[in-house]
C-alpha cells in the first residue's frame, strides 16, 4: 500500500479555482515529509485549501458535475472490485502500453485511472504519474494496490476541468473518452491533455469504435451500458475515426488512429488465442473493422501563444535561416 500522497509530485498540479501554485500547508514546526497522508493544501495565489485524506488529493467538486456525471460517479462508486485479467483486457492494454513507450524518465498524466489496471504497470517504466479519478472509492482500492514509495500522485477531479503545469508532462493517457457525456466534455479533456504535454509530448486515448459490428446490429452510437435494477446504466459514445481526429484536431496537430480489442466471429468458440489474434487483425484490412475500441495517438501539442513571446521560424525553415546568417 503506498505511504502517502508525494509531495514532490505537487508541483505539477495547479488550484482548480484559479490555476495557482499549490504547496503543502503546515506549520512552522512541521518539518517535510516525502509522503503525506492527512493533511490539506494551499494556493499561493488565492489561498484556498484543499485537502488530503488516506493519502489523496481531492480537487473535485461534485456541485459542479452536471447530471450525466453525477449518475456515473454513483455507479462507479458502488463498484471498484479488481477482477483478474481477461482476454479481452489485454487486447486493449498490449497496444495502449505500446503506444506510450518508450517511458524512461517520462512523467505521466493518466486521466480516469480507476483501479489502476494501467496504473501499477506504468509506475514501473515512468519518473512520476498524476492519477487522475473521480471516484473516491476506486482511488483508494489503487492505492492498495501500489507499493509503499510509489511516485503516483493519487488526484481526485474530473479530468474535463483539471489544471496542471503547463508543458510538464511527457506523456498523457484516457481510456474514458467515450463515457464523458457529450462533445463539449470531450474536447475541455482535450484541452487539459494537451496544455499539460511539453512540446513533443504524446497523447494516447481509446474510444468505443462505432464499426462494422455495430452496423450490422444497428447498434447506435450513443447509448448506455451496464443497466439493471432499473438504472439506465452508464452513458457510452461509440466514435469513428473521423470523429476522433475532428475533436482532437484543435488542440493537436498531428493524430494518427488505428482498431484494437478485435473479437473476431468464432474465435473465442473455436479456441483460438484471442489476444495474440486480436493483434494480429489489428493491421489487415477489413479484418480490423471487427474492432471494439479505437486507439488514437495525438502529437505535436498545440499551445496558445505567450503574451509578448513572438513564435520562432517553421522548423522547414529553421536549416536555411542558419545557413544565411553564416554567410552574412
């Protein structure tokens, strides 16, 4: 079980009200501690604090989650069993860990990390990780999960208006794209990835994939999953890869999307191994379309311009700037 929140990893967290510095609040007879269990937070700008409770920050505010959130954060919160691997799980995992790597000395962004599936193996290969969940509850089965000196900052917060350094990250992870409940939650996570990422900084995300399996069963792209008891269930939006690349392509220049998760008819009857077949389909055509998720990787950052910063030459250019200025 980790020890504590790492305060070495706060700063790389900003106040949800007004984007200032944060640092831990103690007093002068306290002296610093690497881990911090019970304690708060506070704002050199505006001064508000937030606490630590069991090792974990919490910056959300559940009055300002609309309606579609707070249902699936109640859903969440009643369920945050680890279950062992399956099949299916590695068909996702395999090809989202190897899109993040290489990893060495790589601070990462994980936004919805739930129970930490990805969360433990990644704390092996990164410098640092910002966990990021909404639900108290999943955020504490992780910490269990995690060695006592882990440097995994536990943050609880809606990933859709978190702030953080600006450009201190490497790289950035999602695998909630599809249940945050519309476009304009989408594109404000967006945001927050790639304001976090540094200038070569990578973005890996994964989408439920409105494909061929779903047009032949006229499965809609938005609908829910998970219902029973009479509860509707949790929202889910199922994407195309254009749908992807439309809502990413303001905030990243450069996005590139391919098919994982691929249940391929008969397979699993037919007692085939399903992870090594999966990835396998992943690169023929039309097989492929039989995919249940899309991984998107997004490059190349677009950040807004500082205030009396003039933007440098267009790396095409930057060669034959060079060479004139030796000649002259």
């Amino acid at each position: 079980m980790q020890l504590g929140f790492p305060t070495a990893l706060l700063s790389f967290l900003r106040c949800p009200a007004d984007g200032g510095p944060l640092s831990i609040a103690s007093s002068p007879d306290t002296s610093p501690v690497a881990f911090l269990r019970e304690g708060s937070v506070v704002c050199a700008t505006c001064g508000c604090r937030q606490p630590i409770a069991d090792g974990i920050l919490h910056l959300l505010n559940t009055n300002q989650l609309d309606r579609e959130s707070a249902h699936e954060l109640h859903i969440r919160e009643q369920s945050s069993d680890v279950s062992a691997l399956r099949p299916i799980d590695e068909m996702q995992m395999q090809p989202t860990l190897a899109a993040l790597r290489p990893l060495d000395g790589s601070v990462l962004l994980e936004l919805g990390a739930g129970t930490g599936r990805f969360t433990t193996i990644l704390a092996k290969e990164c410098r640092a990780i910002v966990a990021v969940e909404f639900s108290r509850n999943r955020l504490l089965v992780l910490a269990q999960r995690l060695p006592p000196a882990a440097p995994v900052a536990l943050v609880l917060a809606d990933a859709t208006s978190l702030r953080v350094a600006p450009q201190a990250f490497q790289r950035a992870l999602s695998t909630l794209t599809s249940n945050l409940p519309g476009r304009e939650h989408r594109l404000a996570m967006f945001r927050v990835a790639a304001d976090a990422l540094d200038p070569s900084g990578r973005f890996v995300f994964s989408t439920h994939f409105h494909g061929i399996r779903d047009r032949l069963l006229g499965v809609p792209q938005a609908g829910r999953y998970g219902a029973q008891d009479g509860d509707p269930g949790i929202f889910r939006y199922h994407m195309t890869h254009r749908d992807g690349a439309r809502e990413a392509a303001p905030y990243f220049a450069r996005i590139r999307s391919h098919p994982i998760q691929i249940l391929l008819p008969f397979a699993r009857h037919l007692g085939l191994p399903l992870v090594g077949l999966s990835r396998f389909a992943e690169r023929v055509p039309l097989l492929n379309q039989w995919a249940t998720l899309l991984l998107f990787v997004a490059s190349q950052p677009i950040h807004p311009p500082v205030e009396g910063h003039a933007p440098g030459p267009n790396r095409f250019l930057r060669p034959l700037i060079r060479w004139y200025q030796q000649l002259t």
